[in-house]
C-alpha cells in the first residue's frame, strides 16, 4: 500500500511516520524540511520535498497514492487563516474527487461539528464536508485538546502561572499527540472501513483548567496558579502582538465557541487513549522546564 504523510515531523505526524515503519510500510513523507526528519528515518522512507500551500507540489505529491494522511499546516497567526487551510487543502480534493487517492484519514477537531462559530476550527469543518463530497473514502479524527498545547506558555509555566481564556471550570476532553498518532496509524493500516467515518479522540479524561494546574503543581515540582483571562483581554494581547484582525478571531474564536461543548462523540473503548496528563507532564514537560 501506498501512504503519504503531510506534517511528517510534527507532534503527531512523527508518530504516526514511526508506526508505519515499525509495520513494515515505506511511507511517502510530504515535507517541507527533509533536514528535520531524523537520519534513520530519511533512508527508510520516500521523500518529497515542498510546500504544502503550493498547489502544484500537492497534487503532483498524492497522486496515485492509496491513503493520505492530511494535516492542516495554517498556523493560527496567519492572516485569513480560514480561506488559508481552505485553499491549502483544495489540491488533496480536488485529487480525491478525481479517483487520484482512493483514503484520506484527517486531522479535525472537536468543535468541527458545530459547523461554525468556533474560529480557525471552522475551517477543519469545511475541509470535513469538502472531503465528504468527493465520494473518496474518509476518516475524520476529532481529537481533544493537545497535552502539548502548554508548549506554548513555557515562560508563564516556568514562573508558576498557567492562563488561558477557556472556562476554567468547565471539563473538556485532553489528549496525548503521540497517542493520537497511534490511533492514526491504526486507521491508516487498516484497509477494511469504507465511506464517511467520524472518530474522536478524547484522551483518558477530561479534565477543567482547575484540575490541569492541579496535576502540574504536582508533577513539575512547584505550584501552579491558573490565571484566567476574558476573551477582550485575549484580543488585546494578541493585537499587541502585531497579529491581523482575521487571526485575532480565528484563535479568540476557537476558545469562545468551544466554552460549553459537549463533543459529538461519547467516551468509550473506540474513543479514549491512554496517556493521562500527569504522566506526559513528568516526562516531557519538566525536562524542558528544569532546563
């Protein structure tokens, strides 16, 4: 089988790359960067180098290909970041609505069911319905917040404070990439599902803002403080930042349609993944912090 990855050395992307390995599978590796994939692998797999906003490296890359795995690569900050994953995945549809790839298993979100009102989310349900219509078989995974999210506030971490413009009460569901990517990989080697299929991915438990400073405290070592901020704040800091209006909404849209959301899907034995925040925090966000 023929299976092509996109975001190869991404959080989830480098799973799901090292899965297939282990399967026996020489997978095609769409990336920008061959340089950032590890020495091991680049010899062991089929490497095509380019840009997945260029249109034309797209279609040329998937062409023939069995199975695709899609990742939208838009980060949030960019400038109409909608029309921006919209665009950059029209050549995998366009290529899937031609008979050019018969699978494609993708990367959406909790939120996507909602169809809009949930920011730069929206886009991954337009790519959802977009895909649906092409008549190719398609998988699509709604995961739950990622553990490596916090990434992103190493500084605050480091000096105790944890903040967000989520409803720090309200439970929702968080996950594990690397548990993400096994369950991609799975899907990807498993050649018997047909038509539209819908799988969230939730993550052992779900779990409030409250309860996520409470699990790092323990497991980094010192006390964390959750410090939250309102959606205006949110706006101001991020507009400070130099960030464009469409942006702006796109990530304060995220969080403010997501206050409340009860996912599609239930947690069960298809939906849950087994890596609790405590463990995933001791062994990989200390270290970064410690340093």
């Amino acid at each position: 089988m023929t299976i092509a990855v996109t975001t190869p050395t991404g959080h989830v992307g480098s799973r799901v790359v090292r899965l297939l390995l282990q399967a026996g599978v020489r997978p095609r590796l769409l990336v920008r960067d061959p340089a950032r994939l590890e020495e091991e692998t680049r010899s062991r797999v089929d490497v095509r180098q380019g840009d997945l906003t260029d249109a034309a490296f797209v279609r040329e890359a998937v062409a023939g290909v069995r199975t695709v795995f899609w990742v939208d690569p838009t980060p949030h900050t960019t400038a109409d970041p909608i029309e921006t994953s919209l665009r950059t995945a029209a050549p995998l549809i366009e290529a899937a609505r031609a008979g050019e790839v018969g699978r494609v298993v993708f990367l959406s979100s909790i939120g996507a069911e909602k169809r809009h009102g949930v920011g730069h989310i929206d886009a991954l349900a337009g790519i959802e319905e977009q895909l649906d219509a092409t008549g190719a078989d398609v998988l699509h995974l709604r995961c739950a917040y990622f553990f490596t999210n916090l990434l992103f506030d190493l500084e605050g971490l480091a000096q105790g404070v944890l903040t967000t413009a989520f409803d720090p009460g309200h439970p929702m569901p968080w996950a594990d990439p690397r548990d993400i990517g096994d369950v991609v990989a799975a899907r990807l080697l498993n050649d018997t599902w047909h038509g539209r299929v819908v799988q969230a991915v939730h993550g052992p438990e779900d779990l409030s803002f409250h309860e996520v400073a409470r699990i790092l405290s323990a497991a980094l070592g010192h006390p964390i403080r959750l410090h939250p901020v309102s959606d205006d704040a949110t706006r101001d800091a991020l507009r400070a930042a130099g960030l464009p209006p469409s942006a702006v909404e796109g990530m304060v849209g995220m969080t403010a349609g997501s206050r409340g959301l009860v996912p599609e899907q239930p947690r069960d034995l298809l939906t849950t993944t087994p890596t609790p925040l405590s463990a995933w925090a001791h062994a990989q966000l200390r270290p970064l912090l410690e340093k």
